[in-house]
C-alpha cells in the first residue's frame, strides 16, 4: 500500500489552494472539512505533510516503513 492509498482511505482529500499559500497544494480530511492545511508545493508533499502532522515524526517514520513492505 503506498501512503497515497492510505491516505485516501483515512479520509484525506488534496485540492488546489493556490499560490498564494507558498504552494499549490492544501489537504484536509472527511473527518474536519473546515480545516485546511495549505502550502505544499506538490500532492506528494501535501501527503506527507497530513501523515507527519497525524502521526507525529516517529511514528510517520515507522507506518511509511511497514507501508513500503507491504508494497513486496
């Protein structure tokens, strides 16, 4: 599973916030529609920027690690 996939299925959702922010990209999740989180140049990094901010650094660290073995 990529954390593309696990993204979406928690919930999360990438649109289009626009220059202004610093970076095209914002994400923000079906559980708290109203909260935005903006500035991230790619999708990719808007991605990772939801699962760092989720999960903490550590833990990020060690779900992207079990989540790049189930990818074998």
């Amino acid at each position: 599973m990529t954390l593309e996939e696990f993204a979406k299925d928690a919930g999360v959702i990438i649109f289009d916030c626009g220059e202004g922010w610093g970076g095209k990209f914002g994400y923000m999740t079906d559980d708290c529609p109203n909260l935005h989180f903006c500035g991230y140049r790619s999708e990719k990094a808007a991605y990772k920027g939801w699962f760092k901010d989720t999960f903490g650094e550590q833990t990020a660290k060690a779900v992207l690690k079990l989540l790049r073995k189930t990818q074998k």
